[in-house]
C-alpha cells in the first residue's frame, strides 16, 4: 500500500493570477517561500501569472523572479 505523506522530493507548484497588484506580490511571493522552506520537505514552484496588469505588477514580478537563482 502507497504512503500517503509525500516523500522528501515531493513537487509542488503554487500558481498564483495577478491583476494589478504591484502593492502585495512581494507580500504573497515571501509569504509563499516561507512556508514552502518552514516545510522542508517539497521541491516547489511559484507560478505567477500577469493578467495584463496596468500597473509595475509585471516589473516587480521580473524584479523577484532576477533575483532567484535557478
């Protein structure tokens, strides 16, 4: 019988849409990575889609994602 609790190299991926919303995406991506590392057990993904903001929710996005190394 198959374990239910996932192993160490479980995957996950977060998707997360965004419209507008330059004033919290930093907010959401740090809270996100905080709870994903506190587990410290599953690789993860944190997909964010721009749903053609009109504000710099684009630019903080590219800003967070020029900061991770892959």
């Amino acid at each position: 019988m198959a374990s239910e609790r996932p192993g160490p190299n479980e995957d996950i991926s977060v998707v997360t849409p965004c419209f507008n919303e330059e004033g919290n995406v930093r907010e959401v991506y740090e809270r996100v990575r905080s709870l994903m590392l506190s587990l410290n057990r599953y690789r993860y993904e944190h997909i964010f889609i721009d749903n053609a903001s009109r504000d710099s929710t684009f630019a903080v996005l590219s800003e967070i994602a020029s900061r991770i190394r892959m």
